[in-house]
C-alpha cells in the first residue's frame, strides 16, 4: 500500500480537511483508500458522515483485532478509522501504524494517516516509499516554522519522500503571494501548487461532508483533484 503522512506544521491549518477530501478523491479513481485518525481530537469521521455522538476508535481497544470492529465506510466507499475519545501515546500511534501494515488490500491501495501537529514526523516508522505532507499556511509564523523544519531534517537520515504543501491560500493576499513565490524559489520540498481557501470547505464540513460531494465544479475540489494527481506522480517515482 502506498502510505501518506499529513500533518500541519502548526495546530489549526486544515489537516483533517485535507485527508478527507484528499481521500474521496483518490477513490474515484477506484482504488482502495483507507484513512486512519491519528489526533486525539477525533474529528476525521465529522466529515465521512459521522455523527459527533460517535466518540469511540482505535485508542478505546486494548488490541488492534478488538479495533477493526471501528472501522466505518463513508458514502463514497473510503474506509476510516476514528482515534476514539481515549489519549493515545506515541508508542500506541506508532503501533496502529504499524498494525496498519496487516490490513487485507491490494498493492494499489491508498493509506492516509491524519497525523497531530505536536509530534514530529521522524519520530514516526516510516519507510523509504512513504511520502509525508506537512501544511503551511502563508503567514509570518509558518515562514519561521518551515527554515527550522529544514534544519531538523538535514539532521534526519529519512530516506521517505518530504513535501510542504500550502493550505487555505488567499490570492487575493500580497503578503502570501510573496511567501509563496519566495518558498517555491528558495525551498527545496515544497509542492509547485497551493489549495486555496474556499467558503465550500466550511460549508462541506457543516455537512458532515467533503467538496468532491457538496461542489464538485468548486475551486477547492479542482485543488484537491492537483494534488491527488502529483501524488499519484511521486508515488510512482
């Protein structure tokens, strides 16, 4: 299976929005697409059409067996796994994804893990075909965060496929115009495209749902549809 990594660089940038409509894109293509909520926040079912009295996941079963049971299919055919009202350690993360590696599918299936930001992403078993997606927002404090993020991987021996990707963009911005083309010519992983802030995100959410469902002529699916497609180009890379 091909395994994705998407976390923020900072709490608060859309992460979960992200892998959910990342996820109901890549299966129209009709592959196997599996989702699994690694934040303790629980909030990655709120947009396959879980409702929010549903609270129990991975985290509130002692074995990975007894998990299985929580696992759900959301309209559009992509399975999910919630994280569950329980804390989870990072030994307890890093064996789900782990455990992951056991689920019955096919080559072509897609994994994509809904990472929390306050857990550095080395810290994670990954592996040489993994490719791991860190959020940014165009603002002073992102711009901060990527230079230190560069810093930690040059003293990383990772040998998984790293990208920063921008989240929520606001053409009509100068200030993040002008982070945005000072990243793409001088930062060596970030992906040459952005999602744009859409008002059909918030909506969608609002639904228990995700654009490709709620506006699928919408600029935001459009976003997701790019990068699904240059996903699909570094997998196979």
């Amino acid at each position: 299976m091909q395994r994705i990594f998407i976390k923020g660089v900072k709490g608060g940038i859309g992460s979960t929005s992200v892998v959910a409509n990342l996820a109901c894109v890549l299966k129209k293509s009709d592959v196997d697409v599996v989702a699994i909520d690694l934040d303790v926040k629980s909030d990655l079912g709120l947009h396959f059409g879980l409702k929010w009295t549903a609270t129990k996941g991975w985290s509130n079963e002692s074995t990975f067996v007894d998990a299985l049971l929580h696992f759900r299919k959301d309209s559009d055919g992509v399975l999910f796994l919630p994280h569950g009202d329980n804390e989870s350690t990072l030994d307890e993360i890093i064996t789900t994804i782990n455990n992951c590696k056991n689920l019955d599918y096919k080559e072509s299936a897609w994994i994509i893990f809904d990472c929390p930001s306050h857990i550095n992403i080395s810290h994670y078993p990954l592996e040489e075909n993994d490719i791991v997606i860190e959020l940014v927002t165009c603002d002073a404090i992102c711009h901060s965060l990527i230079y230190k993020r560069l810093q930690t991987l040059k003293s990383v021996e990772s040998t998984w496929k790293h990208f920063f990707v921008v989240n929520r963009y606001n053409a009509a911005s100068v200030l993040e115009f002008d982070l945005f083309s000072l990243w793409q010519s001088t930062l060596p992983f970030m992906a040459p495209f952005f999602i744009n802030s859409d008002e059909v995100i918030k909506e969608a959410t609002a639904n228990r749902n995700v654009a490709l469902n709620c506006a699928p002529y919408s600029v935001a699916n459009d976003d997701f549809e790019t990068l699904a497609g240059w996903l699909v180009s570094k997998a196979a890379n």
